[in-house]
C-alpha cells in the first residue's frame, strides 16, 4: 500500500510500521489529505488479521508540530458561506461536523481493536501529541530536542482531539488543568515522570522499544475504556474533588481575568467530560472545541500567534534577489548586560563572536555573563558542561577594535549617547572589510542620524533587541533613509539564525515598539497624578490584558532613563511634544527622592533585599487628588490603557513606520506583552471595528486629553474601510525623512 505521506511497511513478525515523511516539507503537519491517509491505515491495520499492531513515526528530525491551522481557519470561511447560502443552522451542522474529524480519527484508532504505539523523536506538539496520547503505547528519545505538549492555548485554542480528555485521565485533575493552561513543551523524562509517556529511549531504539511492548502482547485497549477505570483524582463530586475544582476556577480567574474563552473552555471540558464515558466526555470536548474555533480571540490569535509569525519568521519582509548570508563571525562591541547578552545569544547559534569594550577585563565581564547563563541552563539539566565549553570558547573577549577585520556583521550596544556611538562607528568602520554590515543596537537614537556618522550608509541598519535578549523572542530591524537591500536582508539572516522573531520599521523616534510602551507607561503616570490608586492602577493593567503594570515596567526599565527620554524628546521636539504633569511626576520621583527603580531598590516600588517588591507608600502623598476607588470605571482604565498603544500603533503606520499589520500586531504581543487575546494592537482596533474604535477613542479624548484623539488615517478609515487587514496591498515604503 503506498501513500503520499506515509511509508507504510509491515515485517515478518506482523508489526507495520507507519512513517509520517511529508514530502517537501521540513515538519510534519496535520492537514485533510494526512488525515485521510491515517485513516487508510488504521483501517488496513484493524481488517488485517495478519497484522499484530502497527507503529507510528516520523521520518524527519522532528515527529510533527501538530495542525495546520490555516485547515481550521479555511473553517470559518466555510461556515460564513454555508450561513449565507443554507442558513445558520446548517452552517452550525457542517462546523460541529467537521471541527470534529480529528477527535473521531483518533477514538477509531483507539478503538480499532489493534494496538498502537507512537515512537517520538523532536517536538510532537498540539494535534501530533494528541494522535500519541490516543495510542496504546508511546515511547520517546532521550535526545534534549524532544518535546510533547499542548501549547493550542497560546493561539486561542484548546486541544480539541481529546487532549483535554485524555490527559485529565492520565494525571491528578489538578496536574491536567496545569499542563493545559500552560501549555508547556514537555522534555522526555519529566513526561514519563508525568504519565504522559510509558517509556524513554535512545533515538535509534524508539522504533525497537515500540516492538518490544507489541512482541510482549501490548494490549489495544486505552486504561479509560477498562472496565472499572477510574480518574487519579477520583470523582468530581467527592470530597477529593472539591479540593480540586474551586480551587481551580480561582486560579483561572486571577491568571485569565476571563479574557481567554479557551481557557475557560478546557475548564468546562475537563470538568464535564471526568463525569461522562469517553465517547460522551470527547463529544462534549468537540462541543467546545468548536465553540472556541469560532470566537474572534481564537481567529485573532491564530491570525498573528501562528500565520503571521511564520510567515515573518521565514523571510516575509526580506530582499528576494539578496543571496542568503552565511554569518560566520559577529562583532558586539560593548560588553555591558546588553552586549554581553547579545553575544551570548549570537554564540549560542553557532556563530563566532568578538566581544570588545574600553578594557580587556570589561569584555572578559562580559563573557563571564555567558557563562552564568550557561550555567544556570547545566543546574536545570538544559544543557552540558561540554556545551558551555564549547559555547564560551566562540567569545573572543578584547579591546582591540582590529579583530573585527574578518566580521561578516557588527552590531553596537554601547552607551546611549550620539556622541559616544560616532567615535565606535568610526572605530569599527576603519577594521571592517568593505562589504560587512553595521547594526546599532540603540532603543531610541534615530538611525538615520547615527548613519550620518558612518562612510557607508548603506551598509548601516538597526537591530534593536529587548531585554533580557536571551528571553524576549522579538527583534525590531530600523530601516535608516540610505540602508541598503543588502544590509537588510543580512539583519533578518541573523535575526532567523539566533531563532528570534523580526520585525522590519522605519526610522523614528523610539521607532515602534518602545513608542507603544512609553504610551502605557504615560498612562499608568497620568492614573496615578488623576488620584487612581496605585494598587488600582497595576491590577487593572493586568485585568486588561498586559503582563505587568505600568508603574512596575517603568521601575524595571528605570525611571531616571524615562526622564532623560523626556527631557531629550522635549531640547528636540518641543515643549509640546510632552505632557507636563508626566514630566513633573517623574522629576519629583528621580531629582527629588532618588528613586531611580529596580536598579536602585526604590521607584515606584520598595525592593527590599530578600523580600517581596511592594509599592511604595510614599505614592500617596504625591497625589493632590485620592480618588474614591469605588467610584472608578474599571473599564474605562482598561480602555485607557489599550486605546493609548492601539493609538500609537495606528500613528505609526499613519507615518510609515510600520508598513505591515502582521509586524505591528506580532511586534506589540512579542515585544511589550499587548493583550495577546486581542491579537495585537492593530488586530484589538479591527476586533471591535474601526469606526466603533474611533468614537471610543473620540469619547475618551473628549473626558481625558488631546492624547486620545484618533489619527486622520483611522477616521478616514472609519469612512472607507472595515479593518487594516481589509486594506488593499501596498508595496513596503520607507520612510522618507528621518
């Protein structure tokens, strides 16, 4: 029997072997005509007397990333156009129906009455694992790129091909909600320590191990359809559980403020399908699969969190007809958090790294940061000794500016000063080859000004990382007026190689990312003079979506760098380019009493040593006005604070700085944390229309300030066009004027 994306082969001893090997692909993914063909075999499997059990494994580096999620939005279309053309009921039939395939695939391969075993080398991820954990017996390789899990959560989903079911029958229901909430990539033998796996092997002994349980007469019958099975955490209405589920849905309200509908999904699911037989438990998990499938969070994430971000991460924006870089050597030159952590990540992948500062001893410091990173990844058993070795011995520390000679990029991360920058540029232009590429890592320096610094400016980008580099995944390229093709492409190569997400803006003050942030934080300072209590202030950031408050942001970003960016904004700009009353707040707050932020122990938080941050009392007395907290629109602070960055998105594209939706919705969620269940600053303002986003934003102007007053490009909008994803394609422009 041949297909498509399987080798399917059976031995002697009567044991198949199914090989998922898509052609032309890098990764397995679930799509129609996979499922068709896994349905093929399981029928073969289960008609075939002479078959004992079949074996399901991949043929790449990787078992399978799980779905492809464009198949489950070609669902929505389906259901628009059924609704139009049969009516809603109809519609509703088809989706339920279909959204259902999956579950039903994988319960028949359950159920077939032969037994199956998953044999998992890589990532087996969402719809992947899913397939395994309806197998009989699954066995993974020992290697540290393995990984099972259920991450759907994090593009608005939930698993909906009995994940949900399965591993709540796996693990204690408290364990389950966990894993499911998370959605956490699972390593090899804490999932077999979590029952998620029965076995861990060498990579070259999966598929054996997997014989071996077949050949010792492995059973076809999954320990929920025993007779007598019961949950580890026993029944849901028992003693036992009543210490699980209210405890449970506390925990969903404090991390969600209910504005994920998946998480609540799995919840539901878990809670409803424990009291049912499996069949009836997956039909009720199917119910809200297909539910969540159809909410505007879970398209707007998957839209940005999933096809957005694939697409930028595999070359969206870069030159087609600029030969692809291969990046040997790097130059960071500044060894400070910034640069040594920069060159960190850069060795990490492989690529040599000069590190150089003022003084040897500076740039060994700043190698020594690797080494503690490293370290810290060998106590949480991430990595080896040999790995560190290896890792620090591509950092060559120095003073000498010559080194730089055989660079392919260098890339800058020295003081935030003009002036200081001129003297490396020229520095590392006079030892670099004529065709390497120089990268600024500044957060608000124009490139177009520090290009004027150098003799090639075409050959000069901006590469601005977010720290901490090793964690943050997005990496914002500026485009100065004179760079080049050549230099972007370079920027984005490096980008892809250390496995960080790009984004491509025009030159501007604070470019995108940082102009959106300094936009929160201006709220969360505005709150705080109106009379907000501070407490109110950051739950409700949170409430609203965002990660952290905006007081406690500025404390770790520093509050003596906000003023300087104040102050610097206002000798260019103008007065008017400036909110006073912000301006007086953070003079009290720096000039006045010293309070710099985290990095002092004392901003807009108390960090005692040793203890927990917590704000500091002294907020109240620079409030001439306490508001009365009950009598405070807690929506209208939501508001406030996503209308502001949603504003300021929509200024930069008014102004080309952004050009794209997909790198302004992706570079708001990666880069400062906004409310990912919006799907990003331009996706909230298309969530709610652009005409209803402009009256809130007209509302809110008319009650709060000037700062409120939506862009001409959104009030035309709101007159021509529904969405920015609605508008027609225009070629990527560059900014004119830096």
């Amino acid at each position: 029997m041949k297909f498509e994306n399987f080798r399917f082969e059976t031995d002697a001893e009567g044991i198949a072997v199914a090989t998922w090997d898509m052609p032309g692909r890098s990764m397995n993914v679930i799509t129609p005509q996979v499922m068709e063909e896994l349905s093929a075999i399981i029928e073969t499997v289960a008609a075939d007397a002479a078959i004992k059990g079949c074996i399901i494994t991949s043929g790449k580096e990787a078992f399978s990333g799980g779905a492809d999620l464009t198949m489950l939005q070609g669902l929505g279309a389906d259901y628009a156009k059924l609704a139009r053309t049969k009516g809603e009921e109809a519609a509703v039939a088809h989706f339920f129906a279909e959204s259902r395939k999956l579950s039903q695939l994988y319960r028949r391969l359950e159920t077939c009455g032969k037994p199956f075993a998953a044999a998992i080398h890589g990532v087996c991820l969402g719809g992947a694992f899913e397939l395994a954990l309806a197998c009989h017996f699954r066995v993974v390789s020992d290697v540290d790129a393995t990984r099972v899990g259920l991450p759907e959560v994090k593009v608005g989903l939930f698993p909906g091909a009995g994940g949900t079911q399965r591993v709540a029958r796996l693990m204690q229901t408290g364990d389950a909600l966990q894993m499911l909430f998370k959605g956490e990539q699972i390593r090899p033998l804490m999932a077999r320590n979590m029952g998620l796996v029965h076995a861990v092997a060498p990579r070259d002994k999966i598929v054996e191990t997997a014989k071996e349980w077949l050949r010792a007469g492995g059973s076809a019958v999954a320990p929920w359809d025993e007779k007598g099975f019961k949950n580890p955490s026993g029944r849901v209405y028992s003693p036992a559980g009543m210490q699980v589920w209210p405890a449970a849905n506390a925990i969903y309200r404090r991390e969600t403020h209910d504005n994920y509908p998946a998480a609540k999904a799995i919840l539901q699911a878990v809670y409803e399908g424990l009291q049912l037989p499996m069949d009836l438990a997956l039909e009720v998990e199917s119910r809200y699969f297909a539910k969540i499938l159809r909410s505007k969070e879970a398209a707007a994430m998957i839209r940005t969190l999933f096809v957005s971000m694939q697409e930028l991460n595999k070359g969206a924006r870069r030159p087609a007809d600029v030969p692809q870089a291969k990046l040997r050597r790097v130059g960071v030159i500044g060894a400070g958090f910034m640069g040594a952590s920069v060159a960190y990540v850069t060795a990490l992948a492989g690529m040599e790294v000069v590190l150089i500062d003022q003084s040897v001893e500076a740039a060994e410091k700043g190698k020594a940061h690797s080494h503690k990173l490293m370290s810290d990844q060998i106590m949480k058993g991430r990595a080896k000794t040999a790995d560190r070795e290896a890792l620090l011995a591509r950092i060559t520390p120095s003073d000498d500016y010559g080194l730089l000679k055989d660079c392919d990029l260098v890339i800058e991360a020295v003081f935030e000063d003009p002036k200081v920058k001129a003297e490396v540029i020229a520095k590392a232009e006079a030892a670099m080859r004529p065709r390497a590429i120089f990268a600024s890592n500044t957060s608000t320096l124009p490139i177009t000004g520090l290009a004027a610094n150098s003799e090639r400016p075409k050959q000069f980008v901006g590469i601005h990382f977010f720290s901490p580099v090793e964690k943050m995944m997005l990496v914002e390229v500026i485009l100065g007026k004179k760079t080049g093709d050549r230099a972007l492409a370079v920027a984005l190569d490096y980008v892809r190689a250390i496995k960080k997400t790009p984004i491509v803006v025009n030159d501007a003050r604070g470019f995108y990312a940082n102009r959106c942030v300094m936009a929160y934080v201006r709220e969360g300072h505005q709150m705080l003079v109106e009379g907000v209590p501070p407490a109110m202030i950051e739950n409700v950031a949170r409430m609203a979506g965002m990660p952290v408050g905006p007081l406690s942001l500025n404390d770790e970003v520093a509050l003596d760098l906000a003023l300087k960016i104040l102050k610097a904004t206002k000798a260019q700009v103008g007065p008017e380019a400036i909110d006073p009353a912000q301006e007086k707040l953070l003079v009290e707050m720096v000039e006045k009493k010293g309070r710099l932020g985290r990095k002092n122990g004392k901003g807009f938080y108390d960090y005692p040593e040793g203890g927990k941050k917590r704000l500091w009392p002294g907020l109240a007395e620079l409030q001439e006005t306490k508001l009365d907290p009950d009598a405070i629109d807690i929506e209208e602070l939501k508001q406030r604070f996503l209308v502001a960055q949603a504003l300021e998105a929509a200024r930069a594209v008014e102004e080309k700085v952004i050009t794209d939706p997909r790198e302004a919705d992706v570079g708001s969620i990666l880069g400062f944390g906004f409310a990912p269940f919006t799907g990003g600053t331009l996706s909230y303002i298309d969530g709610m229309g652009v005409a209803a986003f402009v009256d809130l934003a007209k509302a809110l102007a008319k009650k709060h300030g000037e700062r409120f007053k939506p862009c001409r490009l959104l009030v035309r909008m709101a007159r021509e066009r529904p969405s920015f994803y609605a508008a027609p394609a225009e070629k990527p422009a560059r900014k004119k004027a830096a």
